[in-house]
C-alpha cells in the first residue's frame, strides 16, 4: 500500500505542480492587465480572462487575477464585465457543452453592452468611450489568445511563424502598456532631480524592440514602434517613443555584430536623442535596464526568434529556384526539337549542327537537374608548368591552362604548328575553347568535336594545334587523357615510368578527327607530366631517365617542371618547349 502511494504521488505531484504553476502565471498576468488603465477605461483584465479561455484553458484562475487587480485599482466596470462574461459562459455551456472561439468573444462583447448603461450612460461621449473598450477588449483578448500559444511555444523551444512572432509582438505591446510606472521623490534632489518617474514599459518595450531587431532586421524598428505607441497609453509622452525608434534605427545597422554592440550602439544612439529632445535622465536609466537585458539573453531564444526568417528565405530561394529550373527544361525542350531540323542523315555540316544543338540542350538539362549532395574531394593536386620559346623567338607558340570544374580538375596544354605569334593564336583558341565548352557543362565528347570544327573554320592555309587534356576527379582520383596528336603522357609511380600512348590526329585539320582516349586510376604520390613535342624530341633517349630524376628527385611540382625544361633546353632549342607535371596527393 505505502508503495502504491509513493508510486502515486511521484506521478502526480509533478504535474500538479506544473499545473499549478501555469495557473498562477495566468492570474498574476490577468492582475496585471486589470489594473492597468483608467477609472472609465480599462478593457485588458477581461481580455485577458476571454484570452485565456480562448487558448483552450479554464477561465478561472485568470478571473481571481482579473478580479483582484480590478478590485485593487479601482476599475469597478471592468471587473463586473469579467464576472458577467464568466458567469454567462457557465450558463451558455449548460445549454451547449462546447463553445467555439466566435461565440466566446461575442459573449464577452454581450457582455459589455449589457453593462453599457450602468458604466457608461450619462453621455453620448461616455457611450461612445464604452464602446471603443468593448471593442479594444475584443481585438486584446485575440492578441493575448494567440500571443499566450505563441509564448507557450517558444518557452517550449519550438520555432515560430511568421503569424506566431507578429502575436507574440502584439502580446509584448499590450504588456509593456500595462506595467506600471512609479513616481519616486527624492528629498536631496541629485543628477535625476527632486521627482523621479519610471516607466517600466519603457524598459521591456527597450529590451523588446532590441530583440525582434536581433531576429528580424529592420523591421525591429517597426516593433519599437508599436512598442512605443502602446507605452504612451500608461502615459509615457512621445518623446521617450521617438527616441526609442531612432535608437533602435541605429541598433538595427548593427544586427551581425554581437549583443553588447547592439546594445552599446541603442544605448549611445537613445542618449544622444534624449539630449536633443530634453529627457530627463531616468529615461537612460530605463533604456540602460532594457539593453542590459537583452545582452544578458541566452542566445539559444534568439536563434529560435531568428529561425523562422532564415526559413523563410530559405524557402523563397527554393521556390525561385524551382522556377528557373522549370524554365531551364522549357528552353532545353526547345534547343532539342530545333536539333531535330538538322536530319542526321543529311550533309556532315548538317548532323554537326544537329549534335550540337542535341549538346546544348543536354547541358542545359543538366543545369536544371537536381543538385545532388557531392562526394567529399579525397584527393588534392599541385600543378608546377614550365615553358620556353624557340631559340630566337620572343613569343612562344605553346599554350597552357588550368581549370576547376566542379570536383574535378581540368589540365590543358596545346601546340600550335610552327612557332610564334599565329602558333600562339591557334594553340591558346583551342585551350580556351575546349576548356570553357567543359566548365558551362558540355562532355567531352561533346566540346572536342565543337573544338575542331571552329578551328578548322577559324583557321588560315592549313593552320592547327595539337591539344592534350587530363581531367583529374579529385574524389576518387580517376583520370582521363584526352589527346589530339602530342606526344605520350607519363605517370611516374614509386619510381617507376608508365606511358599513356596517343595516335591520334591534330585538331582543326580534318572533320573526322577523334582524339585518343586513356583513363587512369591516379593514386597518392603519382605524378603525372604533360609535354609538346618540342621537349619530347629534345630528351629523347634520355627522356624516361630525366622523368625518374628530375621528377622523382624534385621538391616541388615547379621545380620538377623547371629541372624538365633546363634538361631540354641542354640538349636543343630548336622548338617551343612547354611542360606541366601534376602530383597526387
């Protein structure tokens, strides 16, 4: 038995006292409210009672608070307008055991107008101020209903909508006007003279309007606002309010730093505006206690104010993104029914033209495809080049490049016939183009038959280039050789030369050329050496030898690239020489 009730009391404590708890924060808040307000205007305690009710919750406990701060402040009307709301709605449940949310705020407006005689019947004016409460109290006891979840829920740590944190701002005006303000008289005087009047809503709407300008920006002014605004209904004069906006203005500039800066900068801000506008110093003191508060806030409440705006873009930017993507389909649909104009089967010029439109379109299709999540790069590469004219030439015809595409890494070396300025002119086109044909999304099958074609139309009396491409997957190390008439590629591993042979034509000379094609599994420590035929032929018996010597032997990739070159140059110069060694690692 002693352990059955130990078993019961250990379940149920808990929760009492939870309960517990919950409803006495309810009734200090609707005491709260109650007694804010005037004599003949005073709408928030039965607000705050139909606010609880609406949330789904008894209106008891906020009724004893309500009724206890009407009773404490002197507001007779409103306190009989929350007995008779209360007192209705157990009727009207006898008659119906559930009530919806309209029925619950047309009861507290019956409520009012039943009592609109008694409180507010000696004038049209006094039954117009009658009605602007009833009304006030209707739209409050909304913005508490929902400002009351929104509260619930970030106290929980749940995130907020767009909705929730623009109730709970409503929930903070209408707290902030309701905390009291307090008149201190000081018999020595001093820097805050004889009388000294604290407005406490001054302080919260402070460390307030820093919060939401922390979470959202600019619009925080907009919050300081309405923050202020509804100070002025406890009586703070507009001064205080303009001086808050504009030092919130300010603080607003500096969101992406720190705390203590936002707050350092709405503290400088708010005292350079209370000089202009002659406050008296208790208005520092009360800014000081908002910013300080704000500053000493946990971080983990700001980032779940912060969550739903980072959300929300993340969202717009997703929606934009879809919609180019739909269009990038659109327009890829459209390239290839154009495509289909250029029948295959006729004249070569024709099924280029179609192969190439068919390119297109398969690029822009991969452009708008899903981005999937890529694999980590595990491999990293270093790349050292090295190059020199001919003997008597100023100008080098050999041209090189290096290009990052995606996860994969792109070198290029290309040849031009002969030497000099128009060697120059056809090896540098067929690097570039090939390189930037790959880099917007073109495969390589593709962009090497577009290379060859425009050099073959760009060219002058038989002009052309050799080109030689490795392009390196830096996440799994594989490595494709792609070479139009140079000389073999060499990866150097452990000490050890392998070749990579080409037999293929130059570009830019006949409509037919295929480039030959290798790939190579790349490991940790390889090296691999792209070279012209200039370098080649000036090694050549000596040229496996220079590789294990000269490579193997080198710190760097540069100084690998600069031993090749002075190997060559020792033995000729009767061409360009040009080299590119990558290292694995």
């Amino acid at each position: 038995m002693t352990e059955t009730l130990q078993r019961l009391q250990a379940a149920v404590l808990p929760r009492l006292r939870a309960f517990g708890a919950s409803r006495a924060l309810e009734a200090a808040l609707a005491f709260l409210f109650a007694a804010a307000g005037s004599a003949g205007f005073a709408p928030l305690g039965p607000a705050a009672v139909a606010g609880a009710w609406l949330m789904g919750a008894l209106p008891f406990p906020a009724l004893f608070g309500a009724a206890a701060g009407a009773l404490f402040a002197g507001h007779y009307a409103a306190l009989a307008a929350s007995a008779l709301y209360v007192g209705g709605g157990l009727l009207f449940s006898v008659w119906r055991r559930r009530m919806h949310q309209a029925e619950k705020l047309a009861l507290l407006g019956a409520a009012y107008l039943l009592l609109l005689p008694f409180f507010h019947g000696e004038s049209a004016q006094d039954c117009l101020i009658g009605v602007a409460e009833l009304t006030l109290a209707c739209f409050a006891a909304i913005a508490f209903a929902r400002g009351g979840a929104a509260l619930a829920a970030f106290l929980a740590g749940r995130r907020l909508r767009g909705m929730d944190q623009a109730a709970l701002l409503l929930f903070a005006a209408l707290f902030a006007a309701a905390l009291p303000c307090l008149t201190f008289v000081l018999p020595s005087g001093g820097p805050f003279g004889m009388e000294v009047t604290l407005y406490f809503g001054a302080a919260f709407a402070a460390f307030a309007a820093l919060c939401a300008v922390r979470a959202r920006g600019a619009e925080g002014v907009a919050a300081a606002v309405l923050l202020g605004a509804a100070c002025m209904l406890r009586g703070m004069d507009i001064a205080r309010t303009g001086a808050l906006s504009l030092a919130v203005l300010l603080a607003a500039a500096l969101q992406r730093t720190g705390k203590w800066v936002i707050a350092g900068g709405f503290l400088a801000a708010w005292a350079a505006a209370a000089a202009a506008f002659a406050l008296p110093a208790s208005a520092l003191l009360e800014a000081a206690f908002g910013a300080i508060c704000f500053a000493l806030l946990p971080n983990r409440y700001m980032q779940r104010l912060a969550a739903y705006s980072t959300r929300r873009e993340r969202s717009e930017a997703e929606r934009m993104l879809a919609l180019t993507r739909a269009q990038l389909r659109g327009t890829a649909d459209v390239i290839r029914e154009v495509s289909e104009l250029f029948s295959p089967g006729e004249d070569e010029n024709a099924a280029f033209t179609h192969r190439q439109l068919r390119g297109v379109s398969g690029v822009i299709e991969r452009l708008a495809e899903e981005t999937p999540e890529g694999k980590r790069n595990r491999f990293d590469v270093r790349v050292g080049v090295a190059g020199c004219p001919k003997a008597g030439n100023a100008e080098t015809g050999d041209s090189m490049a290096l290009r990052r595409i995606g996860g994969e890494l792109l070198l290029l070396l290309s040849d031009g016939m002969g030497t000099g300025v128009c060697a120059r002119r056809e090896s540098s086109a067929a690097v570039a183009i090939f390189g930037d044909l790959l880099s917007v999304g073109f495969a390589p099958e593709e962009a090497q038959e577009c290379v060859n074609r425009l050099l073959m139309i760009k060219g002058e009396r038989e002009m052309y280039a050799t080109l030689d491409a490795l392009l390196i997957d830096l996440r799994d190390g594989r490595a494709r050789f792609i070479k139009y008439g140079t000389p073999p590629a060499y990866i150097l591993r452990g000490g050890r030369v392998h070749t990579v042979y080409a037999e293929a034509l130059p570009i830019g000379i006949l409509p037919e050329a295929r480039p030959s094609v290798h790939e190579f599994s790349l490991r940790r420590g390889d090296a691999v050496i792209l070279m012209t035929d200039g370098l080649f032929d000036a090694l050549g018996t000596e040229l496996f030898a220079s590789l294990v010597e000269r490579v193997g032997g080198a710190n760097t990739v540069d100084d690998a690239a600069q031993a090749l070159l002075s190997a060559g140059r020792e033995k000729s110069g009767a061409d360009d020489m040009s080299v590119l060694v990558a290292r694995v690692g």
